[in-house]
C-alpha cells in the first residue's frame, strides 16, 4: 500500500512514463496511431468535450486556469518546502493529462500525408515567386471585403469557421467533424501584452481567440485554433490547415485573412534571409488597403507590448522545442508545395 504521503509523487511518475511510452508507440506505428488516436478516440472525445462546453458564453478553458494557477501558488505558500515538490509533481499529471487529452497529436504524420505534399525547405528564388503568386491572390481579395477608416473589417458571421472546413472536409475528406464554437477570451489585454492571439483548451476543447485583435488577424487565428482543435499539433501544419479552411470559406471576410496571413508569414521569412531590399523594392505590388492592414496590424501589436511578450515567447519557445512543434513561419514551406501542386 502507498503511503499517502507519498502518492501524487508515484502518480506524477507514473503517468510521466506512461506518456513516453504511448509516445513511442505513436512514432512505431504512425498509421495505427492516426486512425486510432487522432481521428478516433481524441476526435470523439473533443467534439463531446467541445460541444458540452459550448452551451457556456464564457470560456471554461480560461476559467480552468486560473483556478489551477491559485491552487498551485495556494499549495506552493501552504506547503514550503514540501510544496515546491508537490507543485513540481502537480504540474507534472498536469501536462500527462494535457498529452492524453490532446499533446499526443504532436505525433501525428504530417498534414502533408493527407493533402498528397511533398514538403521541403525552400530557397530564396522560391520564396520570392511564392510571395510574388501570393500578393495577386491578396490584393484580388481585398477588393471583396468592407472597410472602415481605411483599414478591413470582418463583416459577416465570425463563428461561422465550419463552413470552411466543411468545404475542406469535402476535397479533401479531412478535417471533418461536428464541434463547439471558439471562445473570446475575458483577459484581453493580458494576452494582448504577451503577442498571443489565440489558445487552444485540450482540456475542454475550446479553442480561445484574443477578440481585441484586428479583424485581419483574428479571423486566421479562429481558423488556427479551430485547426488545433482537429487535432492538429504542429504550429506550422496548423497555420497551413487554418489557410485551406479560410481561402476555401464561402465568406470574403476569411478568404482575404487567409490571404493576408500567408503573404505576411512569406515576407517574414524572406526578412529571415536577409531580403529586405528585395521586399522593399517590390512594395509597390501590394494593394493600398493591404498596407494599410499591414500597418495597423504592426502598430495594434507595438501599442501593447509587455515585458510578458518576450516571458511569453521564451516560454513558448522551450515548449515547441521540447515537442519539435514547428516554427509558425515554416508554413511557407507547405504553401509552396500546394501552390506548386495545383
């Protein structure tokens, strides 16, 4: 018999161990896993989880962590020595159920298996044709959607992201499903402070959008959050799967969203090579309303810069890595394999 003393210590490795070995089956048997895991028992079990917590305004996932945040500082002060242990071991079946309930998907075969890509790292002359195609698509969609002071507002239903992924569901017989409606998050400027625009909620299955983001951001970002709630882990599988389900949404609004996210995550990566000049010289392409996107974007996010942006990114960087997640730019790389397969 444990001592009870003992036992969240046990329970902590125990459930630890557990999770690298399901880890390991998942990459013996990636198939297995797949139709097993991601589009069996996780995917019932979100769309029940999701559409349970659909019938609250408010998100849960949020409400959850604030509460586990005040019982890990509450144990933390009432524990001392003893408590930082006990914290250690409480954040450790925390992330154990976070994998079961959905981390496991970090495992997944890539996006690209289910889409026929073959993805690789491009080249400078790629990118560059890459953001050339992109900023036609772009400016044509910005010509279908309404603005206000010069910049883009989202006009029609934002809640209405199934609709994409229904027509997703319908090529390519992916993504498919019935699920709850994302969530605006209350601690706004919180999130605003750290650059985060959206959270998933594994443990509720509510995706959670950042509502004081501009219409341009926030619209890619529901379709983001509602990717990782498919089931989708890796950040630059999930942008590019939040993409297809904007660009083939029957609403203008995400169309051009998904337009613009794609052209600003090339023209990152093409600052990342040093490409400034060539950016520079190429501006006069971009439509007058686009930049005017671009720039309000840019100042939305410098006015509420935190010292929680960079504690936010580091941490989220330490995350990523442990579970080789994907830099969110990398989607270039599985844009330019669509592009160049249609």
């Amino acid at each position: 018999m444990w001592n009870k003393k003992y036992r969240i210590y046990h329970v902590s490795i125990g459930s630890f161990i557990l999770i690298l070995i399901l880890r390991g089956l998942a990459r013996l048997f990636p198939a297995a896993f797949l139709s097993v895991y991601t589009n069996g028992v996780n995917k019932w079990m979100i769309q029940l989880l999701s559409y349970l917590f659909n019938f609250f305004r408010l998100s849960i996932f949020e409400l959850l962590v604030y509460s586990l945040i005040l019982g890990l500082i509450w144990q933390l002060v009432r524990g001392g020595k003893q408590g930082i242990l006990r914290v250690g071991a409480s954040l450790v079946i925390i992330y154990s159920v976070f994998m079961i309930m959905w981390g496991l998907n970090y495992d997944r075969p890539s996006v690209a298996d289910d889409f026929g890509l073959k993805v690789a790292s491009l080249s400078d002359h790629q990118l560059k044709a890459l953001y050339l195609e992109l900023i036609g698509l772009a400016n044509d969609a910005r010509g279908d959607v309404v603005e206000a002071n010069g910049v883009f507002i989202a006009s029609g239903d934002e809640y209405e992201i199934h609709l994409g992924y229904d027509e997703l569901f319908r090529q390519y017989n992916v993504f498919g499903g019935y699920y709850g409606r994302w969530k605006p998050v209350m601690s706004t400027r919180l999130l605003s402070g750290a650059r985060i625009a959206g959270i998933y909620g594994a443990f509720t299955g509510e995706p959670n959008v950042n509502g004081e983001i501009p219409a341009v951001a926030r619209l890619f970002t529901i379709a983001h959050e509602a990717a990782h709630q498919r089931g989708v882990a890796h950040e630059d599988q999930t942008n590019f799967v939040a993409f297809l389900a904007c660009v083939m949404h029957p609403d203008p609004d995400f169309r051009y969203s998904g337009y613009f996210n794609a052209l600003k995550y090339v023209r990152e990566a093409l600052h990342e090579e040093g490409q400034e000049l060539w950016l520079r010289e190429h501006d006069h392409l971009l439509n007058e309303g686009f930049v005017r996107d671009f720039n309000h974007l840019s100042a939305f996010w410098e006015g509420r810069e935190t010292w929680l942006d960079e504690l936010f990114s580091h941490s989220n960087d330490l995350f990523m890595n442990f579970h080789n997640s994907g830099e969110y730019v990398a989607v270039v790389d599985f844009l330019y394999a669509y592009f160049k397969d249609r």
